[in-house]
C-alpha cells in the first residue's frame, strides 16, 4: 500500500472532491478494476463499483484489498486541506498513481474556482486512449535474447529492531529545499538521487556494530521504466536497482560511498541493463510449465521466494521526482507527498517547487535511522523543516468478530476433550461420545470454513459442497459403509448447491461473470465425482448420481449455448489462455 497526498492551501470541499473523483475515473477508468482469482494466475476486472470519498478515519496505508471480498483497489480520502488517494500496488506504480492524483486534484480545483476563471487544462497528451493505459508494457518489451545467468547475492545487513506496538506504522515527514539538495548534489558532481541514497546507507551503518560490518547495506531503489521505454500504461511499470556499501572496510570518507553509488548508478541505469533485468522477471510468467502450476502452488513459491529477496536488501528509497501541475493551479497547492507501507524502513521523497517532502516509513522503532539521516544532511550544510504529524483519531475496527471465533474454537476444542475422557472412562458400548466429538469437529470445520470465506457467497458455498460430501463419506466410512453418503448426499447436494448458488446470485445481484467460475466449478464437481464413483462400481443406487451428473451437465450445455460469449472470455481469465 502506499499514500500520495496533496496538501491544498485552503480547505477540502467534499462534496466538490466526490465530483472530482467522479471526473478523474472518466479520464482513468482502469482504477475501477478489481482483483480477481483464476485457476492459475490472479488478473484485474472492470467493476461497476463507485468508490467513496470520505473523511479520513484510519491508519494511513491501511489494507484495502481483502482476500475473497470484491472490493475496489484505491481510496480517496480528505483531511482539513489534504487530498489522500491510497492505492494497493498491484493496481499500479508510483507514476500512476502520481498520474491519478493529479488529474484528481486538477479537476478538485478546477470546480472550487471556474468561477474566478481557472480554465479545464488536460493533463495527459490528447491521442492518449484507454488501451494505452491499461497495455502490459512488461510484456511488450519482453526479449528472451535480454535474459542472462543470474548472479548469486550476498545477504545485506538486516534492521533487527523492536517492532511498534500492534504493528502500527510509524509515519516522521520533513522537508527540503530543492535549490539547496540540487546545487549540494552538483557541487558533488551527482544526482540528487545518489547523494541521498548515499546519505540513507551511511545512516543506516551508524547502527551497526562491528560484527554486522560482515554484511552490506544494500537498498533497493525503484525506477520508472517508461524513461527508458516509452509507455502510456498506468499498470505497473518498474524496476528497480540495488546500490549498496560494504563498510567492513569503509576508509570513513563520505565521497568514498558517494562515488561508488555514483558509479553503480551509472553502470546498472541504461536500457540495456534493464531489458535484461526485465526480462529476467518476465521469464518466469513466459514459462509454458509455470503457467500450468495452480495459483495456489504459485503463491507459496512467490512468498517463499519472496522471503529469500528480502535477504538481499537492507531498506527501500524510493523518488517519485518533481510533481508539475499548471501554474494556474500550482498557486493553490502547498506541496505533494508520499509514503508507504512495506515490511522494512523505506523512504520515499518527491518535490512541488522548491519543497522536496521526505517521508519515513517503518514498523520498527527506527528512529535513530531517521536521526543519522538529517544530521548528515546538516553536516553537508542542508537543512530539514520538520513536519508536525496531522492525523484524526483512527476508528479502529472491531475485533469482536476474531473474538468471537476464538471463544467458539476454544468451546469446541473444551468439548472434544471432555466427550474423549467420557469415552475412556466410560467405554459405552455405543460410541456416542465419539460420534458427539465427531459431530463437533465437522460443525466447527463448516462454521471455519463459512467464518474465513464470508466475504464471497459463492465460494463459501463451493467449499461447503466439499468439505459436506467429503465429510459424509467419512461419516459413512467410519459407522460401517452403507454408502448413503454416495448414493444420495454427494448427487443431492451437488444440485442443491447449484440451485442455491443462482439464488445467492440473484439476490445478490451478481454479475454472471463474477459467478461463472463457481457455476462451472460446482457443476463439474457434482458431474465427474458421481459418474467417476458410478463407473467404479462403489455405487449401489446408480438413478441419483446419473440423474446428479445429468443436471449438472445439462447446466453447463446451458451456459454454452446460452451465454457462451461470456463462458469462454471467463474460462480465458481464469485460465489465463
């Protein structure tokens, strides 16, 4: 997640910045996608949800995006004279949202004050189209002939600090003067980019120790790849380098880690380098076995893969560089910002005329990091106007519901444990103890299963037709295999869930679309699981499973001939054909 703000020189209108919002998602429709997940890759969907602007009322760079619940990936919010826009980086990167932003504040302005005559200035190029915006330029420059061997990375020296209470986000702005970081940095003979990156890594090596020494201060610094290859998308569009500084035998010298950044800035910052890099990533989505691998499978190597990364980087600097509006519109605008939230210290800066904000993220207390900071800033001769911390309270949401879950496992678990120790003191020639445990384990795994997948219906109900037939089958099992739960409940229940997944649907007011999968997925499991067990000989009423997986077929038949437009562009998604 991160946060770009805009903090205006007069205070927000609501209603003028609803209307706003409106405007700006006529110009940038794609962020009224959603995130979707197909059977092997997750993949963004066209919405018709209107988002809602509202005053702000909870952490900055709070979750937005919630596993199974259809939900819109950004969020505007407002507070005294700052515009908030809050996006979850699958959406898109920095420069998109900076895009966004923008626009938003451009039209927010535009309505506050056309009556003084401030004209409607367009701040995209006029032949920019939607389909510019919403092409993968990943896949566009994507060369096999890029891809090169990879080197093996050392491990970077880690933040091993104590983290915030609750896993709060610490969020400490400042601000520089552009003029003066600018001809500071020249003067160097540098960007302003190294001098600050090589600021941040000897900031960091002031809290190491000897023995941590052994390890590099590596950062990573994100890169907009539209300088180096022309794009239009506002998907993401990023790289990112990875400057770093073995002060195990560091002379002192500041100019020694500035000229090494200097230099590997300049050796890993060419097209060349980046193609090559790019590629490298999108090689692992090219790959025809990969893309056979279920998500799930997919998403535990990501993480695993992911964790491994992390060895490899110490903190994350990050410049969005200069945000440029109209000077019409600049008057009413005091400065930009942006932070975000990432699992490790990260600093991210960007300039509206001579203001250059500094924003410090961290859940650790990491405070003598940020210290070390602008104390080497003030030893070059620059110095830092602290930003006083302007947020409401949070509302905080309830934990009741987790509460409530917990005390209903603990009572189960209690339960089970007192119907066994019946058992072994008693030994009732019926089982009734263990049949009673039994019957608590399955309520409490279907009350599971409903309690974690309540925010999507539909797959709530596609879990619950298999947990219910499996369960049942066991059930069988375990009291002596009359086969009931084969010869009536699996047919049955396929059927019934069927039916109640159009009913959810129409209630709900669900778009077929958002629906088919697990229309597909329920028919199938109830057409191939009966005729399987039919054709194997393990059932003994064969009238309910043939009569189960006829309906189910017929129902597929039925979207296909029906609604077949929208049953191939779906199993397309979710297939990722």
């Amino acid at each position: 997640m991160f946060r770009f703000y805009c903090e205006l020189k007069e205070e927000v209108q609501p209603r003028l910045l609803e209307e706003a919002l409106d405007r700006t998602l006529e110009t940038y429709p794609l962020f009224l996608s959603v995130l979707r997940k197909g059977l092997f890759w997750h993949y963004l969907e066209k919405s018709n949800i209107r988002p809602e602007v509202r005053e702000e009322y909870r952490e900055p760079c709070s979750r937005l995006y919630i596993r199974d619940k259809k939900s819109l990936l950004f969020e505007v919010t407002y507070y005294k004279r700052r515009i908030n826009f809050e996006v979850f980086h699958v959406l898109t990167d920095g420069t998109g949202a900076t895009e966004f932003l923008r626009e938003l504040v451009k039209n927010y302005l535009f309505l506050a004050h056309h009556g003084e005559g401030l004209e409607d200035i367009s701040l995209h190029p006029e032949d920019m189209t939607v389909q510019d915006q919403e092409n993968d330029s990943f896949v566009k420059y994507y060369s096999k002939d890029a891809r090169r061997p990879k080197k093996r990375k050392a491990h970077a020296y880690q933040l091993k600090k104590v983290r915030k209470e609750n896993g709060q986000l610490r969020v400490e702005e400042r601000i520089l003067s552009v003029k003066e970081v600018l001809e500071h940095s020249r003067r160097l003979g540098v960007s302003m980019t190294v001098f600050l990156t090589a600021v941040l890594l000897c900031a960091i090596h002031e809290e190491m120790t000897r023995q941590q020494e052994k390890r590099p201060v590596v950062l990573m610094v994100p890169v907009n790849l539209r300088k180096f290859f022309p794009s239009d998308s506002m998907l993401n569009f990023f790289g990112w380098i990875e400057p770093g500084f073995d002060f195990g035998d560091w002379d002192g010298s500041f100019e020694t880690v500035l000229e090494q950044v200097r230099q590997y800035f300049k050796e890993e910052l060419t097209r060349e380098k980046l193609e090559t890099h790019m590629s490298e990533l999108l090689a692992l989505e090219m790959n025809p076995i990969l893309r056979l691998a279920p998500l799930e499978l997919k998403n535990l190597c990501i993480q695993a893969g992911s964790k491994i990364a992390e060895k490899n980087v110490t903190a994350v600097f990050s410049n969005m560089s200069a945000v440029t509006m109209p000077e019409e519109y600049a008057r009413d605008i005091d400065r930009f910002g942006i932070y975000t939230s990432t699992p490790k210290l990260e600093l991210c800066i960007c300039s509206f005329g001579d203001k250059l904000s500094l924003g410090f993220t961290s859940r650790f207390d990491t405070e003598n990091i940020r210290r070390n900071f602008y104390r080497i800033l003030r030893e070059q001769g620059i110095q830092a106007e602290k930003v006083e911390p302007d947020f409401p309270e949070p509302d905080v949401p309830s934990e009741l519901e987790m509460k409530v879950y917990k005390g209903f496992s603990l009572l189960c678990m209690a339960a089970v444990i007192l119907m066994f120790a019946l058992h072994w003191n008693h030994r009732p020639e019926v089982p009734w103890t263990l049949f009673t445990a039994g019957g608590i384990v399955s309520m409490w795994l279907a009350s599971t299963i409903g309690f974690f997948k309540r925010h999507n219906l539909l797959k709530n109900t596609m879990w619950q037709l298999v947990l219910v037939t499996v369960g049942c089958i066991l059930w069988d099992v375990l009291t002596g295999w009359h086969r009931w739960s084969v010869d009536f409940v699996l047919p049955g229940l396929s059927i019934a869930v069927l039916c109640s997944m159009m009913v959810i649907s129409y209630i709900q007011k669900y778009p077929l679309r958002e629906c088919m999968i697990y229309l597909v997925m329920a028919a199938g499991y109830g057409f191939l699981l009966p005729l399987i067990l039919v054709l194997a000989g393990t059932v003994t009423w064969k009238l309910p499973s043939l009569l189960g997986a006829g309906f189910c077929l017929l129902f597929v038949a039925g979207l296909i001939l029906f609604k077949g437009k929208e049953f191939k562009e779906e199993m397309g998604k979710n297939f990722h054909i």
